[in-house]
C-alpha cells in the first residue's frame, strides 16, 4: 500500500495536470476531434497509418472489435472513400484493408489533435500510463457504481447523449 504523502502528492499532480489540460485543449471542437479519432472509425484508421494492408482478422485482433462492428465500421469507412477492400491474392477467403491516400491524409489530419504533451513519452512509457490509468478508472466507475448504481448508469447515458449530439449522422461510428 502507498503512503499517504505520496497519495496526496500524486493527487496534487493530477489536479494540476487536470487544469493544464484544459488550458492546452480549450478549443471545444478540438476535443470533440479528438475523442472521433479514438472510437470505432478512428481506431481502424489509426491502426492502418501505423501499418497498412491489414486482414479484417487481424484488424479484429489488434483492436480487440467484434468481427461484426468490425466489418460494419470498414464498410462506413469504405463507402467515404477512406478505405479499400481487397481479396488476399493467397486466400480468397481474407479480405484486406487498405487505407485510400483520402484516408491517410485524414488519418494525418487528425492524428494532429494528439495533445503536444503525450509526444514527450515513448511507447513504453505510454503502455505503462494506459495501465495506470485503466487501473485508476476502473476503481473510480466501481466506486461510483457502489455509491449510486443509478449514478454509473447516468454519466454513461450522459455521455453517449453529448457525444451523439456532436456528431454529425453521417460520421456516426
């Protein structure tokens, strides 16, 4: 178990990184960009930047989607002209997904709404704050939910009501 001064002083370090961070993306429109870029849609084109030509399969395994959600995002994706798909020239069976140079350039696009500040830690860094902050999370929706399991229930509805009201239907994921 932690000691108490360093609970409280990573706690002031979390309020203070709290309201930089609202500093740093003040823009509304801006966080909106940057929450689309990290669901659904926005995943499958990040995953194709980092290495393009991937089977659905792997696409499913990568990015942990059902192979249903899976393949009606690619076809979403496909019909905007962001993606194409493409039978495996070694197996009929495997359908391959490819980023259009439409699709690269607004994966580039919005990659650029990654926040400054997250550039500063390499991939092993960044593995180990997702952890810790999945580890903190996950404590802080238990808490809530034995508080008030009505209380759980509401920020998720609150927070897919703000979303959907920001998102154009066309871009729905």
């Amino acid at each position: 178990m932690a000691n108490l001064i360093n609970q409280g002083k990573t706690a002031g370090k979390l309020v203070e990184f709290g309201m930089l961070q609202n500093v740093a993306e003040d823009d509304s429109k801006h966080r909106s960009d940057y929450r689309m870029l990290f669901q659904g849609q926005g995943k499958i084109l990040l995953a194709l930047i980092d290495d393009d030509n991937l089977s659905q399969r792997e696409l499913v395994d990568r990015l942990d989607m059902t192979p249903q959600s899976l393949a009606e995002f690619v076809v979403k994706l496909e019909k905007k002209g962001l993606v194409t798909r493409k039978k495996s020239s070694t197996d009929r069976r495997v359908s391959i997904v490819s980023l259009t140079e439409k699709g690269r350039l607004e994966t580039q696009k919005r990659m650029q709404i990654i926040p400054e500040y997250l550039r500063v830690l390499n991939d092993e860094e960044l593995t180990q704050l997702n952890h810790i902050l999945d580890k903190i999370n996950e404590q802080m929706y238990k808490d809530i939910n034995d508080a008030d399991p009505t209380l759980h229930n509401k920020y998720h509805q609150l927070m897919l009501n703000h979303i959907l009201t920001k998102i154009h239907p066309d871009n729905r994921d």
